[in-house]
C-alpha cells in the first residue's frame, strides 16, 4: 500500500484527471477508512474485482454517475464515501474460463526469463546462486478455515460492512488439474523448475491436488523441479500420498505449526484445529524425503511468556529444516484487527508498520506481553534457532559445509525495530 499510494498521488499531481482505482486485501478489508485517508485514490473493488472491474472497462465513461450502477465498488459520490453492493466471484465452474493464467511474458527480466525474481533461502537449499530464476503460482484461491490472525479470504467478501473481516468469507476455488498442468508445463518451458505453490492449502482437496500430483509425476521434468507448497499440520498424515507428493517435485511442505500450546491453537482456529501428534507427523514427512518449513506464531491472544518460549522450544525439538516465524500482526482484515479495535490496542499507524520485518513494526499485544515483548521474543528466537548447534548439524550432513555458512552470514543480520530501539533508549 505505501508503495502503491506514493505511486497513485504522483499519478494525481500529474494527471489529474486520470481515474485511479485499487484493488487488494487492504481496501478490502478497509474500503471507506482507505478512501477518507487517500484523496489520490477515485475508486477500489471489495472482493476479487473480476467482474466489476469489467463491468467498469465495459461502461461508457468512468465516472461518478456511471460507477453507482456497478456493483462491488467503494467509491465517492459528491463528496459521500459509500459501497454498492458486492458483486460475484468468480465460481468454481468458471475459474478455467474467467481466470485463465498468468501472463508470465509480461513479467520483467534481465537475461532470462523471471531471473529477477528470488526464492527464500532455504527454498534453495542455502544455497544463494540456487534462488533464481523463480516463480510463484497457485492452484486454489482462498481458505475454507477462519484463522484468526488471518486475512486471506478478503478476496471472497461478500457484504457492505465497514470493517470486513476474512472468516466470514472462508471459501475455496480452485482450478482444474488440466489447467494447472499446462501453466506449470508453460514454466518449465521459460527454464523456471524453482516454484512456491501458493496455495494456503494445497494438500486439502485430494481431487485437486492428487490427479495434479499424478500428472506432474509423469513428466520428463518432475525430479528437476524444486517445489514447495502449504499445508496444515493436522490434513496430512498419508505415507502414500506423502510418495506421490515428493515424486511430483514437491521437496518441502510449509506447515501451520502455529504455537506450542494447543489452548491457543485453539483460540486462534475457533476450534477447528484437530489436535494430533505433531512429532510423528513430522516424522512422517520427513520419511517420505521432504523437508519442512515449520511457521510459527509468536504474540496470538492468549500468548504468555512462558507459553511463546514453549512454541520455540516444540520447534527446536522438531528441528526442520526451514524455520520461520512473525509477531502476530493486526492485519486489516483479520480478526486479531478487528479484536484490537474494540479492546483499543495500539493499531500501526502507517502502512510500513504493518511489514513483518520492516524498522516500523507495530505486532499485536496480548494481556500479559506487550508488542515490544513480543517483536524482541521473535527476533531472538530467530537468532536463537539458526544458531542451533542440532539444526546446524542437520544442514551441514544433507547439503554441506557451504550452506551452514551461509547461514551463520545470514543470522549476523539483525533487523533494526524502533520500538525495540525507542525502549531501550
């Protein structure tokens, strides 16, 4: 948002007669607090934006009197700030037709093709010249779960409320095995085997992913590709499938470990979250040759001390091999957001504040920590863990020497926070 505003008043100043819309989680989730804070911005959509924004392509002339009889907008109307009612998105049957692909030729380059683009460190294996070129891609839009530090399903909003909040929309599309064999097929073609699948739950729907899996097994390319996806710790526990999911290039599997206390799993998933044997899952996948990218959460309502340094301790004794974790943020759109709201917790004041790893960071709080407490908690616990002789050790045996230096360069790194700086001074 700060890039993109800094972008749209420079387009105001200029031009000022070009009509400016957004589209995105934030004025989703905040479509009339975003235009009262942003004169640049004429319009924005408030779901997924298909339909309306061809409805507007389609009208005569973009305008006040034209866009009030286009649904799924927040717009302004002699001076008034309003919303017209949502319009669709796109369904289950349409996705293939109305949403059909990226326009990978249009992305930048140097050299070659998406060589501008970097994977995560340990996507690569630790193994800096490894990280590109890369791509992102999805099979699925949305999440049937309600998270509640969550904000992902703003793209199926559905209501005219002030404040949208993303569990009220959980819903999942996805596209057809076919489909999604033919973009991968299309990367593979531009030299991209290094791919996230971004899917907030890829490993869920067996009759999406598993004839995927299957197909993507069958190409020459499968044991080049590089891949990584999501998946909940408690919706994967099939040793066959675990095989199918490696011999289609999936070499790591990100999992939603969240916290080390099952109370607050709890109360962040609105007990949804199916309690099971994390070591053995663990175990499980590590068994079928695929390695896990664990995330955790520090700062979830109910977070003490005490119960943030039980979730580090459960990741040092699962010791994976990618390991990551924020301070819980408020973000727009969220439960944890609108909760904060009506307790009157300090909300982030610029759009950089809400940057997980920016000098502006603003987390949540919760009773008993407050935000500085927690950011600290998590900036030390990243330090802590890729200095962890065990983990460290565990590099060094699967990829080398090289990569467990890399590592040690990497945590000399220490992020700066000015909350952290403002307390300490």
């Amino acid at each position: 948002m700060g890039g993109a505003v800094y972008l749209s008043e420079h387009i105001k100043k200029n031009y000022p007669k070009t009509p400016i819309s957004f589209i995105g989680s934030h004025v989703q989730a905040l479509p009339i607090q975003t235009l009262e804070k942003e004169p640049s911005i004429d319009f924005a959509f408030t779901n997924e934006g298909v339909y309306a924004l061809r409805n507007v392509l389609g009208a005569p002339k973009i305008d006040e009197e034209h866009l009030k009889s286009i649904k799924g907008l927040v717009k302004r109307d002699g001076g008034e700030i309003g919303l017209t009612p949502p319009e669709f998105v796109v369904p289950q049957d349409r996705m293939d037709q109305d949403l059909p692909g990226y326009a990978w030729d249009l992305l930048p380059s140097n050299e070659k093709p998406l060589d501008v683009y970097r994977s995560p460190m340990w996507h690569a294996e630790y193994d800096p010249a490894a990280r590109s070129p890369y791509a992102a891609i999805q099979t699925s839009l949305g999440c049937q779960f309600s998270c509640e530090f969550c904000m992902i399903n703003m793209i199926n909003r559905n209501d005219t409320e002030e404040i949208g909040v993303a569990g009220n929309y959980s819903k999942m599309r996805h596209w057809s095995p076919e489909f999604m064999i033919r973009q991968f097929d299309t990367l593979v073609g531009l030299g991209v085997y290094t791919i996230k699948i971004t899917d907030e739950l890829f490993l869920f729907h067996k009759k999406y992913y598993e004839p995927l899996c299957r197909a993507l097994k069958e190409k020459p390319y499968s044991d080049k590709l590089q891949m990584w996806a999501y998946s909940r710790i408690d919706t994967i526990r099939d040793p066959e499938l675990l095989a199918l999911v490696r011999s289609a290039g999936i070499r790591w599997l990100a999992l939603g470990i969240e916290s080390g206390s099952h109370k607050v799993r709890l109360e962040v998933s609105k007990g949804k979250f199916e309690e099971v044997d994390i070591k053995r899952v663990v175990q499980q996948i590590h068994n079928a040759d695929i390695n896990i990218m664990a995330n955790y959460i520090f700062g979830l309502p109910g977070d003490t001390q005490e119960s943030m340094r039980q979730t580090l301790d459960l990741s040092k004794d699962l010791c994976t091999m990618g390991w990551n974790a924020y301070a819980a943020m408020p973000l727009p759109g969220s439960q944890l957001y609108k909760n904060a709201t009506i307790k009157g917790y300090e909300l982030p004041a610029t759009y950089e504040a809400f940057s997980f790893h920016g000098y502006e960071t603003l987390p949540s709080r919760t009773e008993s920590c407050t935000a500085e407490e927690i950011l600290q908690f998590r900036d030390d616990a990243f330090a802590e863990y890729h200095s962890y002789e065990p983990f460290l050790r565990l590099v060094r045996e699967k990829y080398g020497e090289d990569q467990v230096q890399n590592i040690r360069e990497m945590n000399k790194i220490k992020l700066k926070r000015r909350i952290i700086e403002s307390r300490q001074n």
